[in-house]
C-alpha cells in the first residue's frame, strides 16, 4: 500500500497515521517521522515557504516511495509533504513506513526522510522581520544522504 501526497493546506500527524495504521493491519511495526516548522524561543521566524515544481515534484515523490519498496520489504509507504507558506509549529512532512520487521521500516523511513531532505523537488525560504531569505540544505543533510550511495 502506498500513499504519496502532496498537501497545501494543513494536515494532521495523528489522524493521518491512524487511518495509515488501519490500512497497514499486517504490519509488524511502523515507523514514522514528523518534520515541524520550528518553534524556538527567541527564533525571529514567521513563516516557511515550500515551493515546488510541478510536473517533477509527485512523480519524483512517487518514484522515491517505489525505490524505496524495492529496497526493503514494506507492507505500506505514506509520504506527505507539504507546499507553501506555513506558520510555526506546522507539520511539513509525514513519512511512515509499515514493515514485518522494524529494521526494515527504521531504515526505509530514514532513507526515505533524507532523500526528501537534501535531493527534493522543493525550494525552500523563511520570513523573518528583514524579509525572506532562502535556506540551502546543510552539508551535513548531504552527508546524511551519502550513506546511500550503495542503495539503488
């Protein structure tokens, strides 16, 4: 089974891997991530704002999630990203990957996760009281990603 979306408007973690957990009924475990917009004392953030480009940015997604079943043995792939501009505290991401064995849904949520992080279809800026300015993925997002390089 396999989920992958893009979201425009808010989503909600708890509710989405509830109905993910009911379609996953076999699964002997589920891993899940949740990226937030951060919410830190002091943070001058207002905003974040995910761009994309369309025509690669679900069949690029699509193609992660399906690279990633045939790597590992999943029972079921759920891949939500949000797009546009999101407030503090706001999910932008939910990956979930349901599995027999959680080794399997450990590594293929977390390969999965960097894959989205660092070689994405998504441009990514903040707005702060001076403006917006763009955020480029940190070297160590790119060394995150380097363990896979043996991966397919």
């Amino acid at each position: 089974m396999r989920d992958v979306r893009l979201a425009t408007a808010p989503f909600d973690p708890h509710e989405e891997m509830r109905q993910f957990s009911q379609r996953c009924g076999d699964a002997g475990g589920i891993v899940s991530f949740t990226g937030l917009v951060r919410e830190e004392a002091g943070s001058e953030v207002e905003g974040l704002e995910l761009r994309h480009f369309e025509p690669l940015t679900l069949p690029g997604m699509t193609d992660l999630a399906a690279r990633t079943e045939a790597h590992w043995p999943l029972t079921g792939t759920l891949v939500i990203h949000r797009v546009g501009v999101m407030k503090p505290g706001e999910p932008i991401v939910l990956v979930a990957c349901a599995a027999r064995h959680r080794r399997d849904a450990f590594e293929a949520a977390d390969f999965l996760m960097d894959h989205l992080k660092s070689r994405a279809w998504f441009w990514k800026r903040e707005k702060t009281a001076d403006g917006w300015r763009w955020i480029e993925p940190r070297e160590a997002d790119h060394s995150d990603l380097a363990r896979w390089n043996a991966v397919p």
